[in-house]
C-alpha cells in the first residue's frame, strides 16, 4: 500500500484556520485520498475525500497538489471539538476496500 | 439513522472467559468491518464481511478470534479463550458497498479489559 505521512501533532487557536499536511509521494494514479479523524473515547468519523480537485464540503475542505504528492486538509475555524487525531488514508481506486490507518496527526486547539 | 451500534461499550473480564462483542450496522449497508485499536499497534482491520460473507479474515490475530454474521443487521466477534493481550478497543464499521472509495461509518467501540 502506497504510504502517508503527518506531522504526528499541531496546535491551533480557536477559530484560526488550521492546515493539516500529509505528504504521499508513492501514490498511485488510481489512488483516492481519504480524511477520517478521531475525537477522543469515540470510533474515528469520515471527514472528506478526493482524487484530484480540490473539494469541499461542510465540514472542510482537501487541497490536493497537482502532482498529487501530497495534499492539506483545511479546517477554515478550528473549534474546540475539532480536536481530535486526523489520519490521511489513501484507497485504491481498483476495487479495494482496506483502510489502512498510520499513526496521523493529533491536533490540539487552544482556547 | 441511530449509526452502527456496538455493544456492550464496555467489557471487563478475566483471562480465559469468553468474550461476545456484538454490532449492529447501519441499515442498507452491504460491507461490514471489525477493527482493533491499541496503543502499540494502532487501528487494525480484523475482517471484512460483504453481503454476510467474510471476504478477508486475514487480520484475525489467531484461532481464538472468530466473527459471524448471521444476517445483514447483525455480527458478532467472538474471543475464546480471552487473553491479557486481548484488552483493546474494538471497532464495527459498515459502508454502503465496501468499495475503497466508499465512506465507513463507524461505531462508538467496545472498550475490552482482560485482567
């Protein structure tokens, strides 16, 4: 499986835009680029997902690199139950169904 | 729409009892997964059922794990005997098709202790 990677932590003031990074250099062309994240003592949530354009939907936005390298996953005013570990998963396009989950970036936001 | 229902949220039990951990997927949803969460080990996929069918059951850690699905509203993942090592938070996640793209809901997690 092509590989992801996160800072492991980053920290964001309350209702600051906030980036959250991960870089992806082996994907593949059929690879789809999946954000989950995880509040505490709860199962971890579908954020958002893209294969190359960027998107948006209620709860963030994916900025993806044009040579899809890498890719941001954007939180436009962090709240505090925005805190929360955020894994960046890549699926293959080619029938696969696997989630295949690192170790992500825990985001801590400050009041 | 209640979400995927795990139960019980909590289970304490000793070494060598059997463990039932139950779930409930969302409704219309064909693909069913079981996964584990530990500190060392993170989040694991344990099998994947599709239409009530086990499809990979490779993550299974040994002989003792064994997961069912009777029907489309109902799976179960069995531990016996039950072990130390076994304590972990267990995931049941269901999607509307099991495609990679397809998103997982998942449920709140049965959080297992094994003294």
């Amino acid at each position: 499986d092509a590989k992801t990677t996160q800072p492991n932590s980053m920290e964001s003031n309350e209702e600051e835009p906030v980036h959250l990074p991960c870089n992806h250099s082996t994907i593949s062309g059929t690879d789809y680029i999946h954000w989950y994240r995880q509040l505490p003592s709860q199962g971890p949530e579908y954020v958002i997902h893209g294969l190359t354009s960027n998107v948006n939907n209620r709860m963030a936005s994916l900025a993806i690199a044009e040579d899809r390298k890498s890719s941001t996953l954007i939180l436009h005013r962090a709240t505090l139950r925005d805190a929360a570990v955020y894994y960046c998963i890549l699926y293959s396009g080619a029938g696969s169904y696997q989630l295949t989950f690192g170790k992500g970036t825990k985001l801590s936001v400050i009041p | 729409d209640a979400g995927v229902i795990q139960s019980p949220r909590h289970e304490v039990t000793e070494m060598g009892q059997e463990v039932t951990l139950r779930c409930k997927p969302i409704s219309g949803h064909n693909s069913l997964f079981w996964y584990r969460q530990t500190m060392m080990r993170g989040l694991e996929l344990l099998i994947y059922f599709n239409n009530n069918v086990p499809i990979d059951d490779s993550g299974m850690p040994e002989d003792r794990f064994s997961a069912k699905m009777p029907n489309a509203s109902f799976s179960t993942l069995k531990i016996q005997p039950s072990e130390p090592r076994d304590s972990a938070v267990y995931f049941c996640a269901s999607s509307q098709r099991g495609r990679g793209v397809d998103e997982q809901f998942f449920g709140p997690g049965t959080r297992l202790t094994v003294l």
